[in-house]
C-alpha cells in the first residue's frame, strides 16, 4: 500500500511550510512566496512527468476545465489565504484551524459524494481531532475557550474550505496524477504571473529568504502536491483528509529537532492522532472487499 507513505510524506513536507513559510513571511508577501514557489517547479514537473508517465497531453487538456479550477483552488487560493493568514495570526491558531479539515472534508464528501464513514471511521476522526487540541493545547484543554478569532483565523477558515473543495475534485479527476499536477501548476503560475509583475515580485534578497523559498518550492510545492494526487487515485477524500491531522505531530518533532522541549501531552496527543489515522485506513481496507465485489456484479 503506497497511497498511506504518500500521504504521511505529503503532510510531513506541508507541516514543513508551517514553519519556513511563517519565516519566509519576514523578507516575501503572500503573492511572492505563491507566485514563485510553483513558477520554480513548473518545468521540472512537466519534464518528469513526460519522463514518467508519458501521458497524452492532448487528452490531458481536454480537461482543462477542472484541472484550471483545482490550480485555482489548491495551488493558487488555498496557498495565497495560508500565506495570508499566518501574517496575521500565530501558528498555534493557524494549526488548530487546520485540524478541522478532516472533519470538514468528511461533511463535504457526504454531501457531495455520498461517503459516509461508519462507526470505526467518525472513531478515528474523533481521536485525531482530541489528539490534535491535545498537542495544541499542552494538555490544558480549557485554552481553547479563550481562543479569539481575528482575520488570519478567518483566512485559515476560508483555506481549508478551499482545501476540501480541493480534495474532493480531485478524488475524480481520470488524469495521470503527475501530470494532473504539472499542468495545475503551470496554470497557476501563468494566472498568477500578471498580478505578480504588476506587484513588482521579486525573489528574495536575503539568505534566509532564498532558503525558505527553496525549501517552499522543493518540498511542499513539488513533492507534497505530486504525493497527494498520487494517494487520491487509490483513497478516499475523507482517508485522505484525516492524514493531514499528522501534521501536528510532526509539527511537535520538528520543534523538537530545532531545540525546544517537547510535552507528554504532545506525545499522546501525537499517538491518538496516529491512532485515529490507523482506525480510518482499516475501515477503508476492511469496505474495500465488499466494493470490488459490488463492482464486479454492476
């Protein structure tokens, strides 16, 4: 089973973008960091993907129409209102909003898929979400009532709507996934580019920045992106969305790894949060029997 690694190293290189892309904030605006960090991939995407999957590109852009709105939607939208957002508020917030995208991508799916998990999967939802505030909130839960919500919290409301939107599309899309991806970035890079030039974007002039940047561009821009479409060919958008409550966790290592000490509710918010991972993935392997049998008698 590729599509669980896929997954884990979608979210480990996106909990990654929390952090540089907060300090990347420092030297760039949101529309820079969007702009460049997939105008430096777009080739090299396109090349492996050709390299790869040698797909039809005719047929790959009679497709157009959805692959613009998923480059709208998650590599344009979702990435300007996550940059936005986290000049604007701090990360223990933007994290704790991001934790009900599982949650939210489940509700979207019902209604617009007609997935609904059973009891082990909303088990699995509801231990990955209590393992994420518990992570978030060092064991005092209490926190979260005092919580106040200013306009990087709306942002982050707004991204992760996005997000879902995303998600669920995608899940249909019958393109090769590596050059679903290539053609979403060259999209979003060519319909960024006029509101960039216009704004005067340029690369950034400090070390740091070009670090950031390189990092942004490498990991979570080309390696996240092409990891998860890859995972969505085999994995349901509810599956799919509850892998991004591993985020936290490896929030909590990276902290650990740059020095900071590291809690026990941070550890078994982090075991809960795999936990509730596992339980969802073997509630899909356990249907997914029964659904290839329906399958063969349709």
């Amino acid at each position: 089973m590729r599509a669980p690694l896929y997954l884990v190293l979608a979210t480990l290189f996106w909990s990654g973008n929390f952090v540089v892309g907060q300090a990347a904030m420092r030297s760039m605006t949101p529309l820079e960091l969007t702009f460049w960090r997939w105008a430096l991939v777009a080739v090299p995407l396109l090349l492996l993907a050709q390299w790869v999957e040698r797909p039809d590109w005719r047929a790959v852009l009679r497709r157009w129409p959805t692959l613009l709105l998923l480059s709208a939607l998650g590599l344009s939208g979702y990435t300007l209102l996550l940059y936005s957002a986290l000049a604007h508020t701090s990360a223990l917030n933007a994290s704790l909003i991001t934790a009900a995208n599982p949650a939210l991508i489940v509700v979207m799916a019902m209604f617009m898929l007609g997935d609904r998990p059973g009891p082990v999967g909303w088990l699995g939802i509801a231990l990955g979400l209590f393992g994420v505030l518990l992570v978030l909130t060092g064991g005092d839960l209490q926190q979260i009532l005092h919580l106040s919500f200013n306009m990087g919290e709306l942002l982050m409301l707004g991204a992760i709507v996005v997000w879902g939107l995303y998600t669920i599309i995608a899940r249909r899309l019958d393109v090769p996934a590596i050059a679903a991806t290539a053609v979403q970035v060259a999209m979003a890079t060519i319909s960024l580019m006029p509101v960039a030039l216009a704004a005067g974007a340029g690369l950034p002039d400090t070390a740091e920045g070009a670090w950031s940047l390189a990092y942004v561009a490498l990991f979570p821009s080309f390696g996240a992106f092409l990891l998860w479409n890859l995972a969505l060919k085999s994995t349901a958008p509810a599956v799919a969305g509850n892998y991004l409550n591993l985020m936290v966790v490896f929030t909590a290592v990276i902290t650990l790894l740059l020095g900071m000490p590291i809690t026990v509710p941070q550890i078994l918010g982090g075991l809960l949060v795999i936990s509730g991972v596992l339980l969802t993935g073997m509630k899909r392997r356990t249907r997914q029997p029964a659904m290839a049998e329906q399958s063969a008698r349709t």
